[in-house]
C-alpha cells in the first residue's frame, strides 16, 4: 500500500484527482512549514507567483489576480518591498502608476518554492519503478505539449 493513502481517499474519484491528492498532502505539508519559517502568507506567496510568472504588475493588476481589495493589497506590497523581496518603480508607460517586480531575493525565493515543489513530486513517485516513472513522466511531457504548446518545459 502506498504510503500516503488515507482512508478518506474517495476511490469513485477521477483518476489524477487522487494523484493530486496524493502530491497536495505533501505540498501543503512543506508549503506550510515554509511559509511559516519565512513569515509569508499565501497571498503574499501568490503574488510572488504572479510576478515570476508575468513580470512587473501594477498594484491594482495584482489585487484583482489576488481578488483581495487595493487597499490590502498596497499593504501586502509594501511589506513584501520592505522584505527586500519586490521593488517598486515608476511605470515608464504613465509615471503616475508604479509598477512592483520581484527583487533578485523575491528570485531566489521564488525558485525556492519552485526547489520544493519538485521535491514533493519526487517524493510522491518515488515509489514507482524508473520504467513506469519514466513513461509517466514522458505522457505529462506529451500532454503538456499540447496543453501548453509552445511553452518550454523542462526535463
């Protein structure tokens, strides 16, 4: 029996919802032990996200992805620039508006989490034979690959 079953694990569910299932209680697990240790929350986590993902954001662009308000969201910023891990600047589109970006230890944190992510999937296949890790791993290549055409993917 794989060592992460749980009893609650509902079999009639879809087949990669219980591997997410599976993946989810590992990477809670880690992710909540970070987010503890660095004193972050997952809103503030989140944005992190965002700007990795697509660059520098205005604020407002940032609470609306955050669905939280302006006012909470400026908060959230300024503490994160305090943090040393976003920067704030002038948009050189309208100097009116400030654009946030990650700082270069908003970076290295980021592909922190990204570190521990894998490692949850490591942990969670660990048990497959390499065969069967192999082929699955190359079926997620060859899904993405048409999920997310265009888009690099490591291997």
């Amino acid at each position: 029996m794989c060592p992460f079953d749980t009893t609650s694990n509902d079999q009639s569910a879809h087949p990669l919802q219980r591997f997410m299932h599976l993946y989810m209680r590992v990477m809670v697990r880690d992710l909540n032990a970070l987010l503890r240790e660095l004193h972050l929350s997952m809103p503030q986590m989140g944005t992190l996200h965002l700007l990795n993902a697509q660059g520098g954001q205005s604020v407002s662009a940032i609470a609306e992805h955050l669905n939280l308000s302006l006012a909470a969201t400026s908060h959230l910023v300024e503490r994160l620039v305090q943090r040393g891990l976003l920067t704030r600047a002038e948009d050189p589109a309208d100097r009116r508006h400030k654009r946030v970006a990650l700082a270069p230890d908003g970076v290295a944190l980021v592909a922190r989490i990204h570190r521990q992510a894998a490692a949850a999937f490591d942990e969670v296949l660990e048990p497959l034979p390499s065969e069967l890790r192999g082929r699955f791993e190359a079926t997620v290549l060859e899904v993405l690959s048409v999920l997310a055409p265009g888009v690099a993917v490591a291997r």
